[in-house]
C-alpha cells in the first residue's frame, strides 16, 4: 500500500512539473532546483505513513494548477476534487479553501456565473451522496480543536518548524513578486504574462495566509496544508524563474536563498532521524 500511494502521490506530483515544463521554457537547472527544494521538505516519510493525507492534497493540487495556471474546465476535475475530500479531513479543507477563492476570484465576469453554479451543484452533491462522511470530519475537526485548546493534541516541534520555513519562504516570494514584479507594464508579453500568473499566485497568498492562521489555531490543520503549499510551491517557483517580468538579480538571489533553505531543511531532516523514519527530540 504506501509503494502504491507513492506511485500516486509522487506521478501527480511530477505530472504537474511535466505540464509547467510543456508550458515554459524551463532550465534544467532550476527543474533540479524546485526538485531539490520540495524533496527536502520530508515528504517522502509522510507519503508512506500518511497515505491518505498525501494522497488526497496530491490530487488537489494537480486540479489546481490545471484549473488555475492551464484554464482548465472545471466540470472535468470537480469529480477529482470530490475524490480528494472524500479521502482525507484535509483535503475537504484543502478544496473548501479552493472552492470559496475559485468563486470570489478564480473567474471573471460570465464565467463567475457558470463557476458559482457549478460550485453549488459541487456542494449539493457533495452533501447527498457524502454528509455523513462530512458529519464525521467536522466531528473530527472539532476534536482536533478541543483537543488543541486543551493542549493535548499532536504537536511536534520539528515539524512545526519546517511548516513555519515553508509558509514563510513562500509569503516572502508572494510578497517580492506583488511589489516588485507585478508592478510592470509597457510590453504586451508583460500584459498577457500577468493575466496567466494572476489567478494562480492570488490562490498561492490566500492558502499561505490561511495556513499561517491555521498552523497556530489548529496544528494538525496547518501542518498538512503546509504539504499542499510545498507541492504547489514547485509551479509557483519556476513561473517566477521563467518570468520575463522577473530581474535576473532577483532571479540569482532567489535560486540561492531556494538552495540555502533547501540544506537547511535537510539539516533538520536529518538532525530529527526522519531520513531513517526516526524522531530524535
């Protein structure tokens, strides 16, 4: 079973690095940067002891960068992402989180009707055919926060940790690109570039902020997202680092502070054991 899930998890993973590859003209360099950078986020571990958690945000993010960064048709990958919530807590939340942005500014103008309406069809049959899946996660999201606020529940400082490099890293990037890269205007390639960006990096700083809020209500909550974010990180990355938009000093220091945050996950990685499925506290 987890040599299985990690077929899975892992092909959805790559399938969405392949597909950004297609898109962009992408170094090698930097494919082997972004891999270097996700890998070493531990989540090989997770993906073989966590097999329904890492599965299920797999999923989400694969619908995510096709719906978001492709322009996909939703009707095609809403089945997937009911897949997703149906087999984990934290891919409801994960696709909650996806649903209630892609409304508000996923689509614009006409299509905002049809994606409104195809949300609540998502919802409503959501509900019919899955409430009493959906009555047992709230009940084991209440329980998750009971036990959080009396401070008894599943909380590992390690981890908590690489979380908080993750969401940070990635709030850091969010920012340097809105006010300094997206600022651009003149050419016509700069233009198109930011509409293909736009909806996909707004979705990145709304999750970010989210996870940051829910890593300190909720630790299990937050940490779990801190994987999609991680995931997700990897097409966020090289659009920046094949962005024409992009100075190539902001570009150089990027791949550098990438490579320093990599080493230092890995340092943490091994310092805890989880390279041998260990934890040293």
């Amino acid at each position: 079973m987890p040599f299985v899930n990690a077929c899975l998890t892992y092909g959805l993973c790559f399938a969405l690095l392949k597909a950004i590859c297609k898109r962009k003209q992408v170094l090698k360099k930097d494919i082997a940067l972004v891999l270097l950078f996700f890998m070493s986020r531990g989540l090989l571990m997770m993906t073989i002891a966590n097999i329904r958690t890492m599965l299920s945000l797999a999923i989400v993010a694969y619908c995510i960068y096709k719906l978001l960064v492709e322009r996909k048709r939703g009707i095609k990958y809403f089945p997937l992402l009911i897949v997703a919530a149906l087999i984990h807590t934290v891919g409801m939340a994960a696709v909650m989180i996806f649903i209630i942005y892609y409304i508000l500014k996923g689509s614009k103008g006409r299509n905002r009707l049809f994606t409104t309406l195809g949300a609540f069809i998502f919802v409503v049959v959501s509900y019919v055919y899955g409430r009493n899946y959906i009555y047992l996660a709230i009940d084991k999201g209440e329980n998750y926060l009971a036990y959080s606020q009396a401070s008894t529940g599943y909380f590992y400082i390690w981890e908590f940790i690489l979380s908080l490099i993750v969401i940070f890293v990635t709030l850091f990037i969010l920012f340097v690109y809105y006010l300094k890269i997206n600022r651009k205007f003149g050419l016509e390639e700069y233009k198109k570039e930011k509409e293909d960006y736009s909806a996909f990096v707004r979705f990145m700083l709304f999750l970010t902020l989210s996870d940051l809020a829910a890593i300190w209500i909720e630790f299990n909550i937050g940490l779990r997202l801190s994987w999609l974010i991680a995931i997700l990180d990897m097409p966020l990355l090289l659009l920046i680092l094949v962005s024409k938009r992009c100075p190539d000093t902001f570009k150089y220091r990027l791949r550098n502070l990438i490579k320093i945050v990599s080493f230092t996950l890995l340092f943490i990685a091994c310092v805890r054991g989880d390279l041998c499925s260990l934890k040293f506290v």
